[in-house]
C-alpha cells in the first residue's frame, strides 16, 4: 500500500501549505544557523532526530538549515511559525519561541516515517520535501487528559505521552492526579496521601455500576522530582501540565489516609474500589 506524502499528511492541517518541487537531504554535513532565542528550539530538533537518524546537525554561522527567532512576525502569534525548504535550505522561523518548537514537530512530520523510531535506523534518506508553510492555530487551549488517579502510569509512561501531544501540537497536559479511587501527588506535610491513598484493594470490572471486581491491589504515586521533571520535560517540548487535583469533593483516598480530615473522624474508609 502507498503511504500518503508526508506532506499531504500533517497533522494538525496547516493554515497554509504549498508545495515546490525538488527535496532537502539533511545528512551528515548539515549545519544548523541558530539566532540568538532559538536555542531551545535546536536541541529540541536534535533531541528528537537523533535516534533514528543519528545526525548532530552543530551549528554554523553559514548552515543552511536556519531556526531564527523575529519578534517583529507579529502575525504569527505565540505559537506560529513559519517554514519554508527548498533544495537549498530550511528556513523556520517565529515571533516567540513556542512556535519554533511547534515548527520542528513539523519538520518531524515532514522526513520519513522511519524518524520517529526511538532506535537507528539504516539506509532511509532524511529528506525533506520542498515547501512552504505558514501555520499559526485556531484555539489557545489545546490539550488532552490522563487520569493517573484511577488508572496510575509510571513516568516513563507520562513522558511518552508528552511526546504524543508535542507531535501533534496539542499544547496543555491535563493531569488528573487525585481523585476517590487514588492520590498520586506527594504532599510533604500529608506522606500518608499516597503511602495509604496511594494504593487501593481491587477495582472494578466494566462500568460504574458493576457488580465485578477484578481482586488486584492497584496503586502507585510520584515523588517531588518526577514531576518536576516532568514538567521540565513537557516545556521543553512546549507543553504545559496542568494538574488536576479534586478537593473538596472526590477525595475519599485522602480521608482513608486521613480520617480526621472528613465530617467524622470515626468513620473509616477505604479507597474506594467503584469507579462512581
């Protein structure tokens, strides 16, 4: 079966987008020009092609792949770029550092399939097809939620997600990290939120509403340093965390914990095991 040119297949659709004939082959000898601002945007691009491609792309004051940061392209907002390539070169370029990065996921899109491999990959030619592509988005908010509270993920998990959405320019990571049925968010005053609201007995099979439970302690939670990683990680993909955390209502994880907390503090509960 044919695979779609990658240019045809960019998603999100760019505002504009025109072809040109011919191709840009970045190999071993491709040098990046970096203007001052777009740093974070060139080891982001070399962060990200690199293990697939193993390419170091350094930079060069003549290199003719060229990342440059103009704050008077006011037309383009906070997150629009502009990218043109053509046999002789890349030109990326952006009012704020935002759309730099928005640029190179483009430019990811772009190459071969095979550049998104997280492992080397041989005898594929890292092309480029010439173009020109003026693209700035309809909506400020553009993001995706995770509930880690009911169903925990490790980091490793987070971060690949992270990756997902920076790919497919989605901008804010909504986290859901306490709730009924899990506390994953470590609070230094409060330990027993997650060392007891942390972990759950079973849970539920199917719906809310089941009468099955699957027998299977779940639980999991984070310390200070993955998230702060994680949000490190995130910006430097463009890619704001938004954490969610349900106080006052939904917190029976944090009342299992912390009895005295709740309207009575005879009352003991669990964490709770229904979805609700």
């Amino acid at each position: 079966m044919d695979l779609p040119r990658p240019e045809l297949a960019l998603v999100p659709r760019p505002t504009r987008l025109s072809t040109r004939s011919g191709r840009f082959r970045l190999d071993g000898t491709t040098r990046l020009r970096v203007t001052p601002g777009a740093g974070p945007a060139a080891a982001l691009l070399r962060t990200l092609l690199a293990p697939a491609t193993g390419l170091r792309l350094d930079s060069a004051a003549d290199g003719a792949f060229v990342l440059a940061l103009d704050p008077a392209l006011t037309g383009l907002g906070d997150e629009g770029y502009g990218l043109t390539v053509s046999p002789q070169g890349v030109l990326l370029r952006a009012a704020r550092p935002a759309g730099l990065l928005r640029g190179v996921q483009t430019v990811r899109q772009l190459l071969p399939y095979d550049a998104l491999s997280a492992r080397p990959v041989r005898g594929v030619p890292w092309e480029l097809p010439a173009v020109e592509i003026t693209d700035v988005p309809r909506h400020a908010w553009r993001g995706s939620l995770l509930d880690v509270a009911r169903h925990f993920q490790p980091v490793s998990y987070l971060r690949r997600y992270v990756d997902l959405l920076a790919l497919h320019k989605l901008n804010v990571f909504h986290l859901h990290l306490t709730d009924d049925q899990g506390w994953r968010m470590p609070v230094a005053a409060y330990p027993r939120l997650t060392e007891v609201g942390g972990r759950r007995a079973e849970s539920m099979v199917g719906p809310a509403g089941s009468a099955r439970f699957d027998g299977v302690p779940h639980g999991g939670s984070y310390t200070r340093a993955e998230l702060r990683g994680l949000v490190a990680y995130a910006a430097e993909r463009g890619v704001s965390v938004l954490p969610e955390t349900g106080v006052p209502g939904h917190v029976r994880a944090a009342l299992a914990a912390y009895p005295e907390l709740g309207t009575d503090p005879a009352r003991r509960l669990d964490v709770w095991t229904h979805w609700g």
